[in-house]
C-alpha cells in the first residue's frame, strides 16, 4: 500500500471525526445576592437556552461587602436556580463557597428523546 494514500485516508477518517464531535462550552451566569425576581427569570431563561444548546452552565453568586455575613441566601439562591433548572439540566458540581463567590455548575440532561436518535443515528 503506499504510504501517501494511507496518510489521505488517516486525514480523511479524522476530518469526518471531527465533523460529528460536539463541543461543549462553559457557559457563566453572574447573580447577586440580593437579585429581583425578573432579573433572577430572565438569567434563569438564558439558562434554559444555555442548557439546552447542550452546554454547561456556571452560576456564580458574588457577595458583596456584608453579604459575606449572610452566605446562607445565596446557598438559599442557588437552590432555587438548581431547582427551578430541574427539567433541562441536573447539578454536576453542588454550590462551594470560593472566596467571595458561591460558584454551582449545572449540566444539560440526556433527554430518551436524544437517546433514540442517537441509536437510530447508529444503525
């Protein structure tokens, strides 16, 4: 066999490998402690389009001067994004207190849906 032909089809192979990755991205989402409940369901919206685009996402709550004495709201906080993000996503990393910042990374829930295409993509 020669060896120029072998490399094309190594290449070949590869390329179409890489055709059929999918890459997953580190989305962030910044929250404040004391946050209103609109600004909470429009980061909670984005959340859903991140989780759903099959992305991870980060939420990091930040503390501010005397919230530090009171990091049980945003453990609190967290919860409910955890919670209220139950459909699209599941908790990969629980909320950890990281300085200043409470930090939980959700990531996107395997769907049958997505199963089957995948088996049925296999076939």
């Amino acid at each position: 066999m020669d060896f120029g032909k072998y490399r094309f089809e190594k290449e070949k192979r590869e390329k179409e490998m890489k055709k059929k990755q999918q890459t997953v991205e580190l989305k962030e989402l910044q929250l404040r402690c004391r946050i209103d409940t609109h600004d909470f369901n429009t980061k909670l919206n984005k959340a859903h389009e991140f989780l759903t685009k099959g992305n991870r996402v980060k939420v990091l709550v930040k503390f501010f001067g005397r919230e530090m004495a009171h990091t049980e709201n945003g453990l609190t906080l967290l919860q409910k994004f955890a919670d209220a993000c139950e459909e699209q996503g599941v908790v990969e990393k629980p909320a950890k207190l990281d300085g200043r910042n409470m930090i939980m990374i959700l990531a996107p829930k395997r769907t049958a849906n997505k199963r089957k295409e995948d088996n049925n993509g296999q076939n």
